[in-house]
C-alpha cells in the first residue's frame, strides 16, 4: 500500500512554515533555515508524518546532519568553575563556585544573566544532567570534544577546591549510566592523571574516532607515561589513525604501538638512540599508508656520534638523495615501488610514507632544528676565533 500523497494545502503550508519551494523548485539544502525543527516537532501524530514524509523529507535531513552536530565541544576544568561549550553559541553552561559551599551555574557567561545558586552538593547532580541533555540523543555527534583541566593558575585560598578528578568522576558516570558509546570523531584531552584519559577513552565508538591530541595539564612539564599498556590495548587505540603530543615522554618499547597509526606527531622518546632508528624503520615499511612519523630526538645531542653519518653509512645503498630533497634517505617498501624518506635533523627525525600529504607546519620544524644548527656553529666559531685572538 502506497503512502498518501501530499495534498496541495499541505504543500503551500510547507512552503509558507518552512521557506522552501515545491519539490520540482527545490533549492540548495543549505539555505532551509536551522530553526526548521522546532515546527518539525507539532508533526507527533502518525498521520501527519506520513504526510510529512515526502515534502519534509529534506528538511528532517537537514535537522539530523546540523541540529544534532557539533564541530567542536569543549569541557574546560579550573580550580573553581566549570565551563561546557558547545564553541557555536547552540550550547554553553558555566559552573562557578562563588562561597565556600555554594556555587552559581549560568548559561551566560559575559553578563552572569541566568544564575542559579545551588549547594556544593549538587553539582554532581546538576552537571550529570546537563551531560545527558547534550549527549543522551543517539544522533549526537562531536566532530572535536575538547577536555582541558587547567591547573596553572594558582586557586583562591579562600574557596574550597573544585576537585577535577570529581568533575571526570561524574562525566565517567554519566558515559557509563547512559549506555552508549559517544560518537566523536577527533578526542583533544589535555589530562592531570592517566585515568582521565582513560575514562573518556573507553566510552568514544570506535568507527568515529580517528585522531587523539594528547597533552599534559602543568606546561612546561613533560609526562613520562609508563602505563599505558591498557589504553594500547583498547579497540578505540587500533581503530585511531592520528595521533599528536608535544608534552608527553614515551619510552622506547611503545613505539612499535604507534606503528599503524596514519600519521604520527610526537614529543620525544625516552632513551632513543641511532640503533633504534633501524628496528623502528622496519616496523614503519609494514605500514603502507603511512602519511608522517616524527619524534624528538633531543637525547641524541649528547650521543658522541652524529646520527645522520650513522645512519647514511648503514643505509648507503638507499640512499638515493634527490637534489630537490636534499638529506633525505628512501628505503623501498617490499614488494612494491613505493619508498619511505627519513630525515634526521638536530632535534627531530622526520619518515614520510607514500600517503604524505603537506600539512602547515610540517616545514617549520625543519627550517627551525636548521637554524638551532647554525646558531650552534655560528658560537663554536665565536669561541674559536676568541681563541685565536684574544682581547688585548
């Protein structure tokens, strides 16, 4: 049996309601206005979605790929305060403690308009639910979540610390009370403890999530991570394609879990030496699309042998250098005509894989370790040349 056909009067009325022409005069998709599912919701009653099935059809597509998507979602941690943000102005919730067992919560942050004022009891309850407004929805999905905790600035003694580890306790109920993976696509966590990632890590579906930017909360600190065998373990790990970290130290053995990643930007490696360089190319020509591998290579300054003369006499026979490229060093993929680039510079050791595709920034890391290199040998010659002629 065939739906019914819209009839005439519920056509103009779509198009007067909604904007749009009939369907032989459709416009572009993108201009049928976002308020359009507030209307959408009068239509409850099975008889009025059948009718609603052919002319709205567009618009209920619309509503599902733009009302229930974020591009970035931000859960930003302080010592005293909260901040959700849905970084588009559909969403944003701010939790401030403003006494000692009192905090206000605003959907306003530049006015304060909106406050209520709730016991430090409470906010567990409160945010937990507001979690669940935003993610509870199956067609929720976050193009970038954003999880920072900050703790450089220094907390008011007067007020009783707004414990973040608290704040990661109720965002890690709320994932687990409600049943269902969030779909994400790009995890950017800036974590105090290791179970911070962990917690959120666990709860992203696997198909959506792509790429991880993992940092440390204190700068200027780096972490040394020796316990990360867990998350390496974890399906959302092997289902990841990117992953970035310039304030993370990872030892040498978990290299190899990085291996199938796409494109990998990395900080440094504990204890890396030149030897390792030849174990870690091995397990990088098993990977064909790769795009980039980079790491730090900072230990290496205090390695008595240059690493680029090691390795070019190792590897003589690839080292094929284009004139256009100079420093780099291909080795074939077996079986294939494919070729991996390697560069080693003062600071960083760059592979390139037959996937690379140019990135801002990619360069820069380049042209800087070079000018490190030449301010170095521009002073060694300043303090040779003092030698030679000394001051009168």
């Amino acid at each position: 049996m065939s739906s019914p056909e819209p009839n005439a009067a519920l056509q103009e009325n779509s198009v007067q309601e909604f904007g749009t022409p009939p369907p032989e005069e459709q416009s572009p998709l993108v201009r049928i206005p976002i308020t359009c599912k507030d209307k959408l919701m009068k239509y409850l009653n099975f008889r009025e979605k059948m009718k609603l099935r052919k002319v709205c059809k567009d618009l209920r597509t619309h509503v599902d790929t733009t009302e229930f998507a974020f591009h970035d979602f931000h859960i930003h941690i302080r010592f005293h305060e909260v901040h959700l943000d849905s970084n588009n102005g559909r969403f944003e919730a701010f939790y401030k403690q403003i006494e000692e067992m009192k905090f206000a919560v605003s959907n306003n942050i530049k006015d304060g308009k909106n406050d209520r004022i709730f016991d430090f009891d409470e906010l567990s309850n409160i945010l937990e639910n507001d979690l669940n407004i935003i993610f509870a929805n199956s067609k929720r999905t976050v193009h970038s979540l954003t999880v920072t905790v900050d703790v450089n600035e220094e907390p008011k003694e007067e007020l009783a610390l707004l414990d973040h580890t608290a704040v990661f306790q109720c965002l890690n109920e709320f994932l687990s009370e409600n049943g269902r993976r969030l779909k994400v696509r790009t995890l950017n966590i800036q974590f105090y403890e290791y179970e911070q990632v962990w917690s959120i890590l666990l709860h992203l579906e696997p198909g959506t999530l792509k790429s991880m930017i993992l940092e440390y909360s204190y700068s200027g600190c780096i972490a040394s991570l020796d316990y990360f065998d867990e998350v390496f373990q974890t399906e959302q790990w092997k289902a990841m394609k990117e992953f970035e970290s310039y304030s993370i130290l990872f030892r040498w053995e978990y290299v190899k879990d990085f291996a199938h990643f796409d494109r990998v930007d990395m900080f440094q490696v504990e204890q890396f030496c030149v030897d390792h360089v030849e174990r870690l190319t091995e397990v990088l020509l098993r990977n064909p699309s790769l795009d980039q591998f980079s790491l730090n290579t900072g230990s290496w300054r205090s390695d008595p042998r240059r690493p680029v003369d090691v390795i070019n006499h190792r590897h003589n026979v690839y080292n094929y250098t284009k004139p256009s490229e100079p420093g780099w060093i291909y080795f074939p993929y077996p079986e294939s005509d494919k070729k991996l680039a390697l560069k080693i510079d003062y600071e960083w050791m760059i592979f390139r894989g037959p996937c690379y595709v140019a990135r801002a920034g990619d360069d820069k890391i380049i042209e800087e370790d070079e000018e490190d290199e030449e301010e170095e040998a521009g002073e060694n010659n300043g303090d040779n040349n003092a030698e030679e002629n000394p001051p009168v």
